[in-house]
C-alpha cells in the first residue's frame, strides 16, 4: 500500500506485506472457489459443532465460583446498600421518591432557574438559555419525570466515575505497572458491547437504577483515567521544580500542583465521563432503569413516533446542553477582581442562584403548577405528530421513495453482499482478514487478526458474526460514499467547514439511541432500518475527520502546488487527500467502532446477528454466553482498530507529519 | 568575602543519565572523554566537578545549552540525585538526607527561580507567592503579611489578585522571584531567570535584581547562557562545556588569562576595559604617589585619566586605605591593546 516510502528498509518491509497479503487472498479464492464447485469439505466451510469448545459453560463455571464461592456476589451486594441509598436519595431529590431525606422533588421552576444561572455563568446569554430553555421544554412537554429518573442515576453515576477515574488515573501515572495492566483493558473495555456490561450489572447489582448505575458508571471510567494521567504526565518540568523548591510533600504535589495544573485535560475527561453517562443511562432501559430511555424503547416498540420524537428532541437538547456547559467549564478561567470589591459583588451569581432557587421553591408551595405540570396539563403533541410524521410518510412520493430505496438496498445490494459473505469458508474468511491486516499494517497485526478471529470461529458463533460484520461493513461504505464527497466539498470553504464541523461535534453528543428514530420513522421495522441508522451514526466522524485532515494540510504545500499549476482536482488528488489520508483513516476507524457498538443497539428492530443474542441473554442469566457474545464483538473490533491505527500511525510518519 | 566553611560545596560530583548510571560510573575508566561516554550509551550531564560556594557570594554558571549548568544546579538542590561524588550544603551531605528533612531544607533555606517561570497557573500573584509558605504549614495571616511585603520588594504592588496569565514575561518573572524569596532564603538558585525575556527588559530586570542583592545579600547560583550577563553580575564565573568546569575564576582574570580555547572564544569578543578593575592591576608592593583610584573602578572608568595622567604608578584604594599601585602602561594596554 505504502508505495511511495522513503526509506529502503520500510519500503522492502511493506513489500513483503503487500506479498504476504497477496498470498493469503489467493489461498482464500482458492478456498472459495472449491465451496462454490462443491469440492471442499464440509468441515472446511464451517466448524463442525462437534470441535466448538464450550466457552459459555466454562465461563458460567469460572462466573459462579467467583460469585458464589469466592463471595463475590456478597460483595457486591453489599455495595449495593451503599449505591442504593445513594440513589434513593438523589432520586427524592429529583422526582419525589419516597425515600430518605423525603424533601423532594425540587420544584421545575427551582431548578430551570439554577441550571439557568449556571449558564450563565460558564458561559453567558446563550448558555443560560439553552440551560433553562432544555427544563423548561421537558416540563412543558410532559416528560420531567421520566427526565428527572434518568438524571437521578447521571448524578450519581457521574461522579462515581469521576472519582473511581480519576484515582485509576492518578495511579497510572505514578506506577507503571497500573498502566500496564491498565491499558489493555481499557481497549477491550472501549470496544465491549455494552450489553456485555448490563448484564453482570444486573446479576451482581440487582435490576433496575442500581444495576444501571453500576453499567453506566463502569462504562464512563475509561476516558477519564485516559485523561487524568494524559494531563499529569503533561506538566511542566519547571512547574514540578518549583512545587519541590517550594518544599512540597508528595500529597501536596500531588494536591496543589499536579492536580491543578492538569485541570484542562481532567476537565475535559469530565466532559466525556457526562457524555458517555447520559449515553449509557439511557441505554440502561433494556435492563429496565426507567426514565427517557425506557420511555423512547417503549414508544419506539409501539411504533409511536410522535412521542418517539419528541423525547428524541428532549435527549438530544439534554445532550448539548451537558456537553456545552462542561466544555464552557474547561475553557473558564479564573478571572480576579479588584481589591476592595465587596462579597456580595465577587458571589453575585451565587446569590442569584440561591436566591432564585428558595424563591421559586416557595413560590412553588403555593402554586402548584410551579411545582410540577400535572397530567394534561403539558402541551405535549405526540399524537398530531404522530398522524403528521405517518401523513407525511404516506404521501406518494414519499412513500415511493423509501420503497424503492428499500426495495432497491434489500434486494440488489444487501441481500446478495450478505449471502456472499456467508458463502466464504470460515478458514478462508479469516485469511481474508488476515491479509488486509497484513497488507495495511503488517505480519504482527495479521497474527493477531488470525487468533482473534479463530476464536469468533470456535465460539460458535460465526454465522451471526457474520452477519454483524456485514451490516457494519455495508453500512460504513454506504457512509463513506456519501459522507467522503460530503467532507471534501465543505473542506473547501472555511465557512462551510466550520458549519459542518459545528453539526458534526452536536451530534456526536447525541446517545446513540436517538439515531434509531429517523431510521424507524423512515424505513420501519427493517434490514435497512438498521443499515440506515448505523449509517448516519458512522457518518459523522467520517465527515469531521475528512474535513480536519483537509483543512490541517500546510498552507505552504498547497500554495506549492498552486504555483505548479495544478488544477483542483491534481490538486485534491495529489497533494491534498494523500496529506490528509491518515487524518482520514482515524475517521474511517472510529466510524467502523461507532458501527460496532451501533449495531449492537439496532438489534431491538429485530436483526440476526450477535446482538439479539446478546439482547436475548439480557432476560435470562446466561452470563457465560452474554460474554462469550460480547468478546466476539469486541475482537471483531480490535481487529480493526488495531490494523487501521497501525497504518494511520506509519502513514504519519513516513509523511514526517507524526 | 569568603567565610571559613562554604556555603555549597561540592567534590567530584557526576551526574550520569542511562540506563545503569551507578554501575557505568564504577566500571567506568577513568579520563573518558564526553563523547567516549556517549558512545557507551550514558550522557554525562555532570561530569567530575568540584566547586565551592562562599557566604555571600554570587556564582554565575556560565555555559551553552547542553553543557550541564542546569544539571549542576539542579543538583546543588537536590532536583536530581548524583550520581557520584559529595555535594554538602553548609557541612551537611545532602545525599544522606531523608526525604522529610531535604522538604525541610528546601523550606528553610532554598529559593530558586525558573527561566520560564514555573508558576502555578491556578493561583493569583498572591496565592503563588505564598505557596512555599502555605506548604511549610504557616497560617493565612503570617502568610499573607509576608507574601505582600515580597511584592512590594519586587515592585508588583497592585497586581496581587492577576492571575499568572494576566501578567507580562517580566512580571511573571518578578512573581517568581518574589515567590522564590518569600521564605527568606540563605541560598538562591536563579536558573536562566531573564533569558525568555526580550532584551529591554531583561536589562532592567538585571538592574533590579542587582538592587535587590544588595538589599538582601544571599548566597547566590546563578546559572546564565549569556557571557555579558555572567561578566555584569558575577563575583565568579565558572565556564562549563560538556558537564566539566572549564575555569573558574573572578571575570577580571577569565577576559585577563583564558584558561583554555573554548574560554578564549567567549573573552574575544569582551572589552576588557569595561571589565577589569583596578584592584586586579594594583601591585601590592607598589605605592605611588598622588590621587589614588577606586579598587573597583574599571579601565573604562578611568579611561580619560589615564590618558591624561603622567605618572607611571597610580595609588590604588579600597575601603580608605592604599592597598597597592597600578602601572599606568597596563591599564593602557588593556584600554588601547598591547603594543606587539
């Protein structure tokens, strides 16, 4: 691949790749071509089901001697308690569960107001109003408790993942071998299905908020312990002499110079740790965590798209607005007043806030629709939406196009690709994969993908693994044909790629659950349902890194080969989107994970691959096959992952970009 | 000027960085040079130097990059262990130091200034400054009385609420120097303290801090790149080049007796009568007659006098009393060149 190397030795080496690679095709067309002739033996095609290890029987075993005999469960279960009261109290805060400390529910208007003044102090007019703009849209919508169930879990969640990150971090950073045993868990634990994670949440945590609570919080640690000693490890040399010069013990480094001075990078890991949290809380409904997320699955499975919408638009606007008022946090810096300014003046926005707050709080004891918006009171529209969205679907035109598009993808395109990749041999399937690691990154990578993907193999599970790779690999290339050209064209004028930019960032805050809604809407309860809404998740860092790789090209280089006269086309082909290539292939790759963990979700519209199993095991308590299941995925993934940010990493540094 | 004990000193002293520096250190044979050592995998960042610090003196390390000065002083505060040899601060070896009382050394007697500052990002000019005070556990008020007479010395009045990234480079440096000092150090470490400064300003900032040595009188390592600033601040200069001393000596005899080539290069260029003095030109058993001179006046100071001056042999006077005479060709020779 790499043809125009520079140096002799890496260009013999990949050389030898591109032969490696060339080899193993040949050995798998061979392979092909005798099953399609009907001469390979049938052990050759598949596994015979007599070889496939019971790894879902062993892992049950090894699963319950850790819980039962080693007391594991007894363990849990008893942080449990802990969790638990947490919860009830956060959750009598928020909507009035009748629990300790029995104050609850803080009043809508109380709390509009407070988020709004937050806002407005992280980040003027504009955050004020999208805060107290968001609470007041779900009061009036009719959803602030449904709402208020889902943040209970996020405030607890959040912070519990903050703390747990930041100490992993902290001691990542000072003992290597925490970050050696750190890491590669923290890859496996990224590309995880997060039904993998439900389930023994909810063997060892009990069903319903504590279990979600637990999934949530484990699923948002990784990022934050990535950042916390990304930051540490970024201080400056100079910064640490002058904290020891000062005689500082080690805690105090630790406390008033490392931490400090790392705040940026842990504040951003804050930003993610919510992020990641409001996506996984409301994943949680599948394991039964009421709220927004339980709510938008029920609509959805009844096929209500008005409501669907509309608590749609309700997750959507709780996303930007979390992740507006926490990146407005990590660019806040501290500002000082002038001497002699009186206290009230230097707490002004807290005065404000607790004044509003005990105000409205008051309020709010007499009135009662300052309390809450009682039942037929909201001024919710689900079903004058709902007749809309299908009025709208039914008209002809409409209805011709999602049909014929349906028509068209299922028949000509899906079908026959989904078919073909069945009909591979598993033995020359694995080749396949074996010589596109080889060819992208070389032999290590292809060892890896030949042992990850045997065990995909001698699970048991392959069929339906295939099928998952071939709605993640259909749906990433339909992606990349629309999102490429989409990316190239807006790259080239700023404003355009700033607008992009700005769509793609907001909507890479979105929980992935809400991409299921379009898709349902428009192609109902189907195979391209599915495609459709993995196809508009994947799209999205496609874009965003197609336009950053463009736009990150040197000026001088472009400059260089205007004065060369090249037109814009020689130039995009030449000079712009090889630079920009490895920019690119990060896009490329996230898109492929993003494809996985969608995937996973869009199995509650009914698919066939390794995702219903899992969302099956979710009722039961298979936990040996919920695993097998999962670490099937998550191989699948890392395959990928490694193999693409291999060579994105040596495409950089052959371009001396790295 | 120099005190019976010194207040810093150090015996061969290396400081190795690799994989097994101690072993490399004791397998290692002697006289290998820089490179040889490089070749073997180690950089020699501290490389067998022995120099003593007097009470009230200032040391001025001069060196390019990469020739060890900053290793050294590091060194001198126990930043980085050593790798061999002794370093003892006032008798006492730091090596063998327990980690609580090296904290304590450091904050009683140490100060250091950083070339790009080091200050923390997240407190205001105030809270930096009395940040060493805060760490050895004195309350909010001492604290606070002490951290504003600082800044008054630094000349910073006004400016105790900004926060580090409100402040120009020079006033950033004076918060660190500030900090640096809050403690009342014996020993001052500045390391390259102007040199991420523009050029006006680091001349005043040389001015001011030639003030306030004179107010405070410390014992003071300071580490520089520039051979003028060494010459226009130094009572010694010690040259280094590759972790070793090439000399060091008082700038009169450095720019008068070049030791070795390398220090030849930096004294080229030097007008020599600008810095020696006539202290250094005095024979003492000499006395000549008529108007004496200061000791520390410079050629250059006396300059039109000499040309004027008939007289072979010029009184030399410090502190009142004749401490010698001064042969009027040499200092001629020194304003004119010597004649060959």
């Amino acid at each position: 691949m790499s043809a125009e190397a520079t140096t002799l030795p890496t260009e013999r080496r990949s050389f030898r790749n591109g032969q490696n690679a060339a080899a193993l095709v040949g050995i798998a067309i061979v392979l092909t071509a005798l099953q399609y002739s009907g001469l390979l033996p049938g052990w050759l095609h598949r596994l015979p089901e007599a070889v496939i290890p019971n790894f879902a029987q062993w892992l049950d075993a090894a699963f319950t001697f850790i819980k039962d005999d080693l007391g594991l469960l007894a363990l849990t279960r008893f942080l449990t308690e802990g969790l638990e009261w947490l919860l009830d109290v956060s959750g009598n805060l928020f909507f009035g569960k009748r629990r300790f400390p029995n104050l609850g529910p803080i009043p809508w208007t109380a709390l509009a107001a407070v988020i709004a003044v937050i806002g407005y102090y992280l980040g003027g007019w504009k955050l004020a109003l999208l805060g107290g703009g968001t609470m007041v849209w779900t009061a009036l919508i009719g959803q602030w408790k449904i709402t208020m169930q889902t943040v209970s879990v996020l405030a607890i969640a959040a912070p519990l993942a903050f703390v747990i990150g930041l100490s992993l971090g902290i001691a990542a950073w000072k003992y290597a071998w925490v970050d050696r045993v750190v890491k590669p868990v923290l890859s496996v634990l990224q590309t995880l299905p997060f039904f993998t994670y439900l389930l023994p949440a909810v063997i060892f945590f009990k069903v319903g908020p504590t279990a979600g609570a637990v999934a949530t919080t484990i699923y948002a640690i990784p990022p934050m312990i990535l950042m916390t000693s990304l930051g540490l490890k970024k201080v400056s040399p100079e910064v640490v002499e002058a904290g020891k010069m000062s005689g500082c013990t080690r805690f105090q480094m630790l406390r008033h110079v490392y931490i400090p001075s790392a705040r940026t990078e842990i504040l951003v890991g804050v930003n993610q740790v919510i992020m990641l949290c409001l996506a996984m809380v409301v994943l949680t409904a599948f394991i039964g965590m009421p709220g927004l997320g339980a709510k938008l699955l029920a609509m959805m499975g009844s096929f209500k798209l008005g409501r669907s919408f509309e608590i749609g638009v309700t997750i959507v606007l709780l996303a930007v607005m979390l992740d507006r008022m926490s990146k407005a946090w990590v660019v806040k810096q501290p500002e000082h007043f002038e001497r002699g300014t009186p206290f009230w003046r230097r707490h002004q926005m807290l005065i404000v806030g607790a004044s509003l707050f005990g105000g409205l709080t008051l309020i709010s004891m007499v009135v009662p629709l300052f309390a809450e918006i009682g039942r037929g009171q909201d001024f919710s529209q689900g079903k004058e939406l709902d007749t809309l969205i299908k009025a709208f679907l039914n008209i002809e035109w409409v209805k011709a196009t999602t049909g014929f598009l349906r028509a068209f993808l299922n028949v000509q395109v899906l079908i026959p690709f989904r078919n073909f990749m069945l009909s591979i041999p598993t033995p020359a399937f694995i080749l396949l994969v074996a010589a596109f690691a080889a060819a992208l990154a070389g032999r290590r990578e292809a060892i890896y993908a030949v042992v990850f993907f045997s065990f995909v193999a001698l699970s048991g599970w392959w069929d339906r693994a295939i099928i998952t790779l071939y709605s993640v690999v259909s749906a990433v290339t339909l992606a990349a044909l629309i999102g490429l050209p989409i990316g190239i064209i807006a790259a080239r004028k700023e404003k355009w790629a700033t607008r992009i930019l700005l769509v793609c960032d907001t909507a890479q805050t979105f929980p992935s659950f809400v991409y299921l809604i379009p898709a349902i809407m428009l192609f109902g309860i189907t195979d391209v349902a599915v495609i459709f809404s993995i196809l508009i998740f994947a799209m999205v860092p496609l874009i965003r890194y197609t336009i950053e790789g463009l736009r990150s090209v040197p000026e001088e280089m472009t400059e260089a080969s205007d004065m060369a006269g090249a037109t814009r086309i020689q130039k995009l082909w030449n000079v712009q989107l090889p630079l920009a290539l490895p920019t690119m292939a990060v896009g490329f790759n996230q898109a492929i994970m993003f494809a996985f963990f969608m995937v996973i979700i869009a199995a509650f519209i009914g698919t066939q691959d390794l995702g219903q199993e899992l969302q099956r095991t979710l009722a039961g308590t298979d936990l040996g096959k919920n695993f097998v299941l999962g670490i099937c995925v998550s191989l699948m993934a890392l395959t990928f992952d490694m193999t693409i940010m291999k060579w994105a990493h040596n495409k950089k540094r052959l371009l001396g970009l790295a | 000027m120099p005190a019976d004990t010194p207040v810093i000193s150090c015996k061969n002293v290396w400081k190795i960085f690799g994989p097994d520096p101690k072993g490399f250190l004791k397998s290692m044979p002697a006289g290998m040079t820089f490179d040889e050592i490089r070749a073997a995998g180690y950089i020699a960042g501290v490389k067998d130097v022995s120099i003593d610090v007097h009470k009230g003196e200032m040391l001025v390390i001069m060196g390019l990059s990469g020739s060890g000065k900053s290793t050294l002083v590091r060194c001198f505060s126990r930043l980085h262990d050593i790798t061999g040899g002794t370093i003892s601060v006032e008798g006492q070896d730091i090596m063998s130091l327990a980690e609580k009382d090296l904290i304590e050394l450091r904050r009683s007697k140490m100060g250091m200034v950083f070339q790009s500052f080091g200050l923390l990002p997240h407190r205001s000019v105030l809270e930096n400054i009395a940040f060493p005070l805060e760490m050895r556990g004195q309350d909010k008020h001492t604290r606070r009385e002490r951290a504003l007479e600082v800044v008054k010395l630094v000349g910073l009045e006004g400016r105790e609420d900004y926060f580090p990234r409100e402040l120009s480079g020079g006033q950033q440096q004076r918060v660190g120097i500030a900090r640096s000092l809050a403690i009342e150090p014996d020993i001052w470490f500045l390391d390259e303290p102007f040199s991420a400064l523009d050029p006006l300003i680091r001349k005043e900032m040389q001015n001011e801090f030639l003030r306030l040595q004179k107010l405070l009188n410390k014992t003071i390592v300071f580490i520089t790149h520039d051979f003028d600033e060494a010459l226009r601040l130094a009572d010694r200069i010690a040259i280094m080049k590759d972790g070793a001393v090439e000399q060091c000596d008082t700038p009169d005899r450095i720019v008068q007796h070049p030791a070795t080539d390398y220090v030849r290069k930096f004294t080229e260029d030097v007008d020599k009568a600008r810095v020696v003095h006539a202290g250094v030109l005095a024979l003492a058993n000499e006395t000549g007659e008529g108007t004496p001179v200061d000791a520390s006046a410079t050629v250059h100071d006396m300059a039109r006098m000499l040309v004027n001056d008939a007289r072979d042999m010029i009184p030399v006077m410090q502190n009142e009393i004749i401490i010698g005479a001064m042969p009027r060709k040499d200092a001629l020779d020194i304003l004119l060149g010597s004649e060959t």
